[in-house]
C-alpha cells in the first residue's frame, strides 16, 4: 500500500464541520492526498458519513443515527453546530461521497463505524458499495475498523480491499486479529504510544498509522518512531 505521510481526519475535521462534502473540500484545498471518514448505517441499510452512534453532537437531529431512514437523515443540518458559515451542510451518503472524492482526486480510509449490533450487516454494506462505485481514477482504497465482525464481513465481500485494524493502544490480541483478518496494517491512538510499542510494531513486520494527531513536534517524534500514516484534524499543520 501505498498511502501518504499525512491523511486528512474526517476531511479536515479542525477546519470545517467533520465527515461533510465541506469537509472533504476543504482537505483538497488545503493540499491533502488522501482523507479518512466514518460510516455508519441507516435504518434502512444505506451507507452515511457519522461519527457518534447519535445525530446529537454533529446534526440538528436527535437519538439513533441506525433509528433513522436516509431520506430523514438527508434533511438535517450537520453544519451549523461547527459554525454557522456551514449551516445546510448535508449529512453526506457514503455514494455521493465517493462522487465527491472523484472529482477532487481524494484517495479515502474509510472507517466503519457500525451502530451496536451491526457490525457485519455494515462491513459488508460498505464493501459492496465500494467495490460496486470506487471511482476507477483514484487509488485503491482502504477500510478499517475497531469491530473485528465488520472486517470480517468487509474481507468476505470484497477481499481486495485492503483492510486495516483499528486500536486505542498496542496491547492485547492485535497479532492474530491482523493475521485472522488478513489485514495490512494497525491503526492506533498516537495517545499514550512510547517508543517501545512503536518498536513492538516495527518487529511484527506490520505497518503502523496513528491518529489523531495534530500537534507537529509530535508527529515528527512518531514518524521518527516508524510510524507509516498520521492522520490528524489539521493536516495542513503537519505537511
Ligand atoms: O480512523 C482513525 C480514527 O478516526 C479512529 O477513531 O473515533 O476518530 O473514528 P475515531
Ligand atoms: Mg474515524
């Protein structure tokens, strides 16, 4: 794989309201190659862009994101809690997303991020959609996720796209979930990473890529590290 130094967080989630087509141009504009965003299900099955399993924090919208159809998720405001220069700004599909992507030239990680209890019915959602629309022109994307049954689904669907792990620290079963899931990298928390768990990485052969960092003495330090990506909200402070 061959991804940037630096990927866009959400789009460019410190400068513009995050996982929104705003957010997405404001990354191409601010010089950035590829953006990561989170993908969650609606009610009835079509991929958006959200982080939080609830509208509350990002949308004018209340309670489940995965208790709402597309249609109604289309109709609220995911711009105006960021500032008011965003106010309309749609929750994005993940279909007119990819349109997006296309015609800035973005290459994307796209996370899946799947309401409790939908893990696999996401994964595979997600897989299919990009295997079906992946614009031709970009590079080959990545997934990643934190739920080990939404990689899995995603592997079964479409096997070619590359998957990668994600943690919030390098402990615990990740070896074998990279070698079960057939996955090419770990993705981890930049938080609380030293040195030596940096080092634990680099031995297992493995290609680490930390987020969310947004701090430029830091990213050098982790880069300094190994560190393969560093994805943060101010992409432009670290290029
Ligand atoms: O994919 C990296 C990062 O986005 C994972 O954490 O919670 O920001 O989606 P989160
Ligand atoms: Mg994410």
């Amino acid at each position: 794989m061959n991804l940037p130094r630096i990927m866009g967080h959400r789009g460019a989630a410190g400068h513009a309201p995050e996982n929104t087509l705003a957010s997405f141009r404001t990354a191409a504009r601010l010089g950035v190659a590829w953006v990561e965003f989170d993908v969650h299900l609606s009610t009835d099955r079509v991929p958006v862009l959200l982080h939080d399993d609830t509208l509350d924090r990002t949308t004018d919208g209340e309670g489940a994101v995965d208790a709402h159809t597309a249609d109604e998720l289309a109709n609220l405001d995911a711009g105006s809690w960021f500032s008011d220069s965003f106010s309309g700004e749609p929750v994005p599909t993940l279909e007119r997303t990819l349109q997006l992507l296309a015609s800035l030239g973005l290459g994307a990680n796209v996370e899946i991020k799947p309401s409790p209890g939908r893990e696999s019915e996401t994964g595979s959602a997600v897989a299919r959609m990009l295997r079906e629309q992946w614009p031709s022109a970009l590079p080959q994307p990545i997934v990643s996720s934190f739920k080990t049954e939404s990689l899995a689904a995603a592997r079964q669907t479409a096997p070619s796209i590359p998957r990668a792990l994600l943690v919030r620290k390098v402990a615990g079963n990740w070896v074998r979930d990279l070698r079960e899931l057939d996955c090419f990298a770990l993705h981890c928390s930049h938080k609380g990473l030293s040195a030596s768990d940096a080092e634990q990485v680099r031995r297992s052969g493995y290609p680490l890529n930390l987020y969310t960092v947004n701090d430029r003495d830091r990213s050098e330090t982790l880069l300094s590290w190994g560190a393969g990506t560093i994805i943060s909200d101010y992409p432009d402070r670290l290029m």
